[in-house]
C-alpha cells in the first residue's frame, strides 16, 4: 500500500473472509472483543486501498457494516457446480496419473 501511495497508484484488495468468525481460534482470550477488534482491523485495512473486491453480497453487507467507507465491489469467486455434475472420476484420475485409492 506504501508503494502504491508513494507511486500514485491505485491498490485493491480482496476479502474473503469473516475474522470475527475465526478471531477467538487465535487469540481466544479475547471471545467477545476479539469481534470488535476484528471488525476494526478489517475496517482499517479495507479503507487503506482504493477498493475492496468481496465474493458475494453478504460479504459486502459485512464490511459496510464493519464501517468499511472505500468502494465495495462483488466479483463472485465461485464455481457452478452444474459444471461438474457429469464427470467421470475414474478416467480424470487415469489421465493425471492419481491412484484409484488416494484423496
């Protein structure tokens, strides 16, 4: 972000994830502030770029209600699973040379 200040540049970011779903398995004496200081850390650096990029409209809503102030663009990440509905397993393992048996 330094740098791209420095330069007069443009920095985005992407966010992925709710931390204050996941603060308490870090610091887990902080159970009920670590909600806030999570939202707070998100805020932070989600106003310290140009743009946020976020996965889904519930994300989105997350982080305007974190505060966020900076643009909140949704470019969804995920995969169509009727995409893969029709596969055959067997032969994709075959063709990557993947054991019938491995994970």
């Amino acid at each position: 972000m330094r740098w791209a200040r420095k330069h007069g540049l443009p920095c985005v970011e992407t966010y992925h994830t709710l931390f204050e779903e996941y603060f308490h398995h870090y610091l887990p004496f902080l159970r009920s502030p670590g909600c806030g200081a999570a939202r707070m850390i998100s805020r932070q650096e989600c106003d310290g770029v140009s743009a946020v990029i976020a996965p889904s409209s519930a994300m989105k809503s997350a982080l305007i209600g974190y505060g966020v102030s900076s643009p909140i663009h949704i470019i969804p990440t995920g995969l169509r699973l009727a995409d893969f509905a029709v596969c055959d397993g067997a032969a994709f393992r075959a063709r990557h040379g993947i054991a019938p048996s491995a994970r």
